[in-house]
C-alpha cells in the first residue's frame, strides 16, 4: 500500500519476532507503542495513515514519557518499575533517529542565536531560536536539553 508508513511496518514484524521470541518486555513495548501509533492515526477529523516522521514523533513522545515515568518511580522509591520503564524507553529509542549530543545541540543552538541575531536579546528570544532550533533536532534530541540549552546560551 502506497504511503504506507515502513517504520509502522518494522514495528509490526520486530512486535512478531519478539513474540515468537517470547521476549515479554519488547513485545509489550511495541504494542504498547502500536497502539500509540493507531490512535494517533484515528485521532482528529479523519483517519489517516501516519508518515514515519509523524510515527518518530509518536516513538519521541512514547520514549518522553517512560523517562518520565522512571524518574518519577525512582523518586517514589519504586526502582522495579523505574527499571521497567527505563527499559522500555531502550526499547523505543531502537526506532528513534540517532540522538544528538550535548555538543551537537550546543553548536545548533549557537548556530541559531546567530542566525535570529538574539545574541543579547536574553529570554525575550527564546521562542525565536527554539523555533529554529527544533526544526533541526525534531525527533533527535529531547526538547527539554534543547531548552536548557538555549536558556543557557541565551544567559537566563
């Protein structure tokens, strides 16, 4: 089928090998993330298959929140599920564009602050660089490092 998304499909057969495999954990993960993918798909007006930039964005936002979630169980006290979800945000960043550095988001945030002339501008910037910023790093790089970044480049 045209359009059809070949990282939804690659989800799909890794989600069957890994059952046959009777790997609990990636099969979990990746139905838990299937059907991310499926209701972002059947949100909105209309039904629609989702490009593999919308899938990433769907994994980015999966793998966001299991950090998350880890974070807050190890707070909690709670360091099974905090290694749970830890491992599954492994899982997913398997099908995630290789992540940026620190020194990667650094140089396009400077880049950035260049490019929008913000260099003194100080906070009043921020959303003119991020917004720059985040067309270069989308689906690479947590938003929440690139923020402090720019926060920091920018003198906050």
């Amino acid at each position: 089928m045209a359009g059809m998304s070949t990282l939804k499909d690659r989800l799909r057969t890794d989600l069957t090998t890994a059952m046959k495999a009777r790997d609990e954990l990636r099969s979990s993960t990746l139905r838990m993330v299937l059907a991310a993918v499926t209701t972002a798909e059947v949100a909105g007006k209309s039904a629609k298959v989702l490009s593999d930039d919308e899938v990433v964005a769907v994994l980015t936002s999966e793998a966001k929140k299991r950090r998350e979630a880890a974070t807050a169980f190890a707070d909690g006290g709670r360091a099974e599920s905090a290694e749970r979800e830890t491992a599954e945000a492994g899982v997913i960043a398997e099908y995630l564009p290789e992540q940026l550095t620190e020194a990667e988001i650094a140089e396009i945030v400077t880049e950035a602050v260049a490019a929008t002339g913000a260099a003194g501008e100080g906070m009043r910037a921020m959303g003119k660089v991020m917004g720059l910023v985040q067309q270069r790093t989308k689906g690479r790089a947590d938003g929440g490092a690139v923020a402090a970044e720019v926060k920091r480049q920018l003198g906050a």
